[in-house]
C-alpha cells in the first residue's frame, strides 16, 4: 500500500507541474470555458491575475513537498490536503463557468488521488 501511495505523490505532483510549469502558457483540453492558456483561463473564471499566481504559488509548492514526501513522510498528508483543497476549488470553478464533466475529470482525478492519500 506504501508503494501505491508514493506512486500517487508522485503522479500528482508531476501533473502540477507539468501545468504550472511547462504548459502554463499554452491551450490544452481541459482549460476553463474557452481559455488557451492560464492567464485567459483564470479571466474566464472572473478572478483577478494575481489569485492565479496565488494558485500556482501554492500548487507548485505543494507539488514540491508531495516529492518531498517521498523521503520525509510527515509532509504527504498536508500536502495532500492542500491540494485536495485547490482541487475543490478549481472543479468549482469549471461548475461556475459551465464547462462539461470531461474540463474537471483531471481536477477530479487529483482529487481522488489526494483524498486516497490523505485517508491511507
């Protein structure tokens, strides 16, 4: 079970910043209402710019210690959490906006992935 949920620090906290850090600026399936990159995605949801760097401030963070977890395993609960809880908040926005299911399915994903870590 220890196997599995590294594997799931691991999972989640690439895909953070494989967002954040290398698709940031480009169009991707899953971006809020019609948004083609992070910037226009965030507008779409009627936050102001700097929410968005509070976001990707905390997610890259909390990615970092999801990896940082991997050796001290103190930190994987409350990063899992934290992030479970911007997970919440981003399939809120995809509802407030009215995207289709398919726009939060990776929102959703992560939210299952930290949830599982946060309870095991």
């Amino acid at each position: 079970m220890e196997i599995l949920v590294l594997q799931c620090q691991l999972v989640i906290a690439l895909g953070l910043l494989n967002v954040w850090l290398l698709r940031f600026g480009k169009a991707t399936p899953w971006r809020g209402g019609e948004a083609r990159n992070m910037r226009e995605e965030f507008a779409a949801y009627g936050l102001p710019e700097w929410s968005m760097w509070v976001v990707g401030g905390l997610k890259v963070s909390l990615a970092i210690l999801l990896i940082v977890g991997l050796w001290i395993s103190s930190v994987s609960r409350p990063a899992a959490i934290g992030v479970a809880i911007l997970m919440l908040g981003a399939i809120a926005m995809h509802v407030k906006v009215g995207d289709p299911i398919k726009k939060a399915l990776p929102a959703t994903s992560l939210l299952l992935l930290c949830l599982f870590i946060a309870t095991t």
